[in-house]
C-alpha cells in the first residue's frame, strides 16, 4: 500500500494519523499464516475498521472476524471466487465493503502493449503462477488474446522462487522476444529477483506492478493504486462516521495506467516506438 497516499487521502476528509486516528499497518506479502497472524494480532487491539490490500487478504480478514469492518482496497476480479461471488450477486457481504479492481481486460491489454513495444515481438513467454488460484482464467484470456493479434505466447509457470532460474532457461531456449508477467502476490514479491534475470536474459519485460518498473523492468500495466487508496480512504471516513459496512455499496473501478521505465529500453538496446510512448502515463528517465 501506497501509506503516503492513504494518509493524504484521509487527512483531506479530517483524519490526522497521530492525532484522532491511529493507523496500524500489518504486512504479509506473500505468507497466508503471516496474513492470518496479522489479522488476529489487529482484531486483539479491537481496531474499528481493518483495510486489506488484495483477495487473500481481505478473504483471511473476513473470515477472522464478522463484528470489525473490512474494507477493500485493492481486490481484483470478484467473479473468480466463490466468497466475492456470493458478496456481490446474493447481498451477503456482512461486514466488508470498498473497491473492486475490474482487471478482465488487463492481461490482454498488457500484452498488446508490449508486442507493440519492439520490432518482432511476436513471440512472447508468459510467466504464471501455479500457485494463483485466478491465474489459469487469466491465462487463457491471454492466450485467446494472442490469438486475436497473432501473436505466439509461450506460457512458462512456476511453483516456488527455486522454478525461477530454470523458467528463464526455458524461455531463453525457446527464444522469445519479451516476457508478460502475471500479477500474483507471490510475483510481486519476488520481483526484484525477476526483474534481475529479465535484465540477466536480456528480456524485455511487462509487468502488473509499477513497482517492479521502477525496479528495472521494462514496462507495466497496472491498477492507478493512488485511486483505489483514495477511494478505500472514504469508505474508511464514512466507516468512522458510523455508517455500516452493508450500507455502503461496493465500488467497482478499472482505472489503470502505462509506466515505461526509459533507461531499462537503452541498457536494453530498444527503441520503443512513439505510438506506445504517447500511451505512457509516466516515462523513467
């Protein structure tokens, strides 16, 4: 989480941290007993509301407490799981409340903006996570996508950060053009360590995370994180206020945005054509 935009964006509707809100951050990026165990510690303090960043940990929040309210802040695609199916289609969504990030036409996008992004790039890995119970759906969005701009996808996954270096030897002998990297929690991560074996195999890369751009990947395609935390922050406002979380609809955005990291294209050798520089949001230089 962007805290920094968070705390911006609260102290706009009259919440000052260290002065009538106290906030409290728990971070678990890829461990489901260290998300479990951060719920449990912030339900011990008796928080009144609990922000989640992700599907993993609003589901772990949600079914650790029923009495504190939970708002989303970054949670994707509703529709692949049955708990944010049944929230949205049968009303039965208790104490949780906040955004919904729409990503189905992100994976296809990203990976038309990178076939885009050099000359020959038509043959592109993408590398999944085994692990992400979304990311079969997704790939196949992707694949049905290529298909449609004829492009060859070479779909490369993983189980576990030790798959890695022999992921990339694959691809490498394969002899694709860029690599499309599925967002997971566990990819996000790990993605310094993805970030360096792109560079180390001299693959231009797109990512879901304009953290890992500002790492030294290529490209990313992203959710605008600074909306959805500005948006969570007024739920969290009304929260406070009194309303309660049933009473406050779910909101469903799919702002996202291009960042193109310039000086990861030069090492690379790469000039990026200026319809896609035009599309950018924000260039590294």
């Amino acid at each position: 989480m962007p805290r920094d935009v968070f705390e911006h964006a609260l102290g706009g509707l009259g919440w000052t941290p260290g002065s009538n809100v106290e906030l409290e951050y728990r971070d678990a990026e890829k461990n489901d007993d260290a998300l479990a165990e951060g719920a449990a510690g912030l339900i011990r303090l008796n928080v009144d509301v609990i922000v989640t960043c992700g599907g993993r940990a609003t589901r772990v929040a949600q079914q650790s407490t029923n009495a504190i309210p939970i708002v989303m802040s970054a949670t994707s695609d509703p529709n692949r799981s049955d708990f944010f199916f049944d929230m949205l289609l049968n009303g039965r969504r208790d104490n949780v409340t906040g955004v919904v990030l729409l990503t189905t036409g992100a994976g296809p996008r990203a990976l038309e903006l990178l076939s885009e992004a050099g000359t020959g790039f038509d043959r592109i890995a993408i590398l999944w996570d085994i692990r992400t119970p979304s990311h079969s759906a997704k790939l196949k969005t992707v694949e049905d996508a290529a298909r449609s701009l004829r492009i060859q996808v070479r779909p490369v996954g993983v189980r576990s950060l030790s798959d890695l270096p022999s992921a990339f030897a694959t691809m490498q002998r394969e002899d694709v053009k860029a690599l499309l990297v599925l967002g997971s929690p566990y990819f996000f991560a790990e993605r310094g360590r993805i970030v360096e074996l792109a560079t180390r195999y001299r693959l231009p890369s797109m990512f879901d995370s304009r953290d890992a751009t500002e790492a030294g990947g290529l490209m990313s395609y992203s959710a605008n994180h600074a909306a959805l935390y500005r948006r969570a922050a007024g739920y969290v406002d009304k929260l406070l206020r009194g309303a309660r979380p049933a009473d406050l609809a779910l909101e469903q955005l799919s702002q996202f945005e291009l960042v193109i990291n310039l000086k990861t294209a030069k090492a690379l050798g790469l000039t990026i054509p200026p319809s896609v520089l035009q599309r950018a949001d924000q260039l590294i230089k």
